[in-house]
C-alpha cells in the first residue's frame, strides 16, 4: 500500500513538472513570435509581476516571454511544495519538515528578490 502512495507523488510531481516545462515553453515560443513579428523593441530593465501579467493578458510579446521565464522558475517551487505535501500524507514528518523548511527559503529568496 506504501508503495501505491510513493507512485502517487512521483506521478503528481512528475505532471506538476511537466506542465510547468510545457506551459512556459508555449508562451515562450508564442511571446517571441509576437516580438519578432511585431519587432517590439526590449526594454533595460525587468517589469513587476503585475506589469508582466497585464502584458501577458493584453498577448503583448514581452509580457508572454516573462510571464513564461516567471512559470519556468516557479515550477520547482511548486515542486518542493508537492513534496511537503506528498510526504505529510504518507506520514515521512522528518522530510515533509525539511521540504518544508526549504520551501520557506525559497518563498523569503523569492519575497527578498522582488522586494529590490
């Protein structure tokens, strides 16, 4: 039965993986068409979260190609958080601390880097 369960998370964080990797790729792929046809010219510095989003709502390239490297390096934040998960349902509470311990580094990483 233990077993079943390790094969559930390995397929969750496999997928959770997978579609973070797809996702970006797409609007990679679809924000550089966008820039390259349009020949929107980039700017020096990075825009905000809420810029990127309003961006990629409004399909501007830039904000497609952000918004994809944004999904791209959050994916393996969401992997660390499915393992905090996965690991307190199967009751493994020493990695599930640690997985959880390193999520929090990665969100107060993440939290101190948009803060500057």
């Amino acid at each position: 039965m233990e077993l079943d369960k390790e094969h559930w998370v390995d397929h969750l964080i496999h997928h959770i993986l997978l579609a973070g990797v797809l996702i970006s790729a797409i609007l990679l792929v679809l924000g550089l068409s966008i820039v390259l046809i349009e020949g929107t010219p980039l700017s020096e510095f990075a825009p905000t979260p809420g810029k990127v989003l309003s961006q990629a709502f409004r399909a501007d390239g830039i904000g497609l190609i952000y918004l994809g490297l944004l999904l791209l390096m959050m994916t393996p934040v969401a992997r660390v958080a499915m393992l905090v998960y996965g690991y307190a349902r199967m009751g493994w509470w020493r990695f599930a601390l640690v997985s959880l311990l390193v999520l929090l580094l990665l969100v107060a990483g993440l939290a101190l880097g948009v803060r500057t």
